[in-house]
C-alpha cells in the first residue's frame, strides 16, 4: 500500500508540472527576446553573442525560433546587451538587447 500511495503522489507531482510547464514559460522574457528579433533573422543564420556573461535561456530560444545557431565567435548578426565596437547596422532594439548586423 506504502509503495501504491508513493507511485501514485509522484506521477501527480510530475505530470502536474510537466503539463503546466510550457503555459507558465510563454511569458518567460528570453523567450519574448527571442521571439522578436527570430522575425528580423533569416532562418539558419548563425548569430554571434557578445555579452560576458551568457544567458543560456536566451541562446537556447534564439537556436529553437531561428533554426540556427549562437555561438560566442562568427556569424554575420549578433546580439548584445551594450553597443558593439566597429561598424555594423541595428536591426532590432527590445528590453535594452540589441540586434545588429556587421
């Protein structure tokens, strides 16, 4: 009986979060990032990340909308929190994120 009520109360526990997980993340802010600036973006560009610190939630839903790829060195577009060194054209502004081209 111990081992039925402990089965059951940990499928609850997790097919509860499991289903509620992705309408709690849809206002996530990374993802709204993402979403914006996938529309200026053709798909498969490979977009280079700038800021030290990396914001792994934000790379990984740049990779999922533009079916391409963020990486810290290459890439035409780029993406960054503070202005660049060297020329290259804003495309898009949102939450103080800048996308850019070199």
């Amino acid at each position: 009986m111990l081992s039925f009520t402990l089965l059951f109360l940990s499928l609850f526990k997790f097919s509860y979060i499991n289903y509620y997980a992705p309408w709690k993340e849809k206002k996530h802010p990374e993802r709204l990032i993402a979403k914006r600036f996938s529309g200026k973006l053709p798909k498969g560009a490979k977009i280079r990340y700038l800021p030290k610190e990396v914001n792994m939630e934000l790379c990984t839903y740049l990779d999922l909308y533009t079916k391409g790829l963020v990486t810290k060195k290459g890439g035409r577009f780029f993406i960054s929190d503070t202005l660049p060194k060297g020329d290259y054209k804003v495309l898009d502004t949102y939450k103080d994120w800048i996308l850019g081209e070199f």
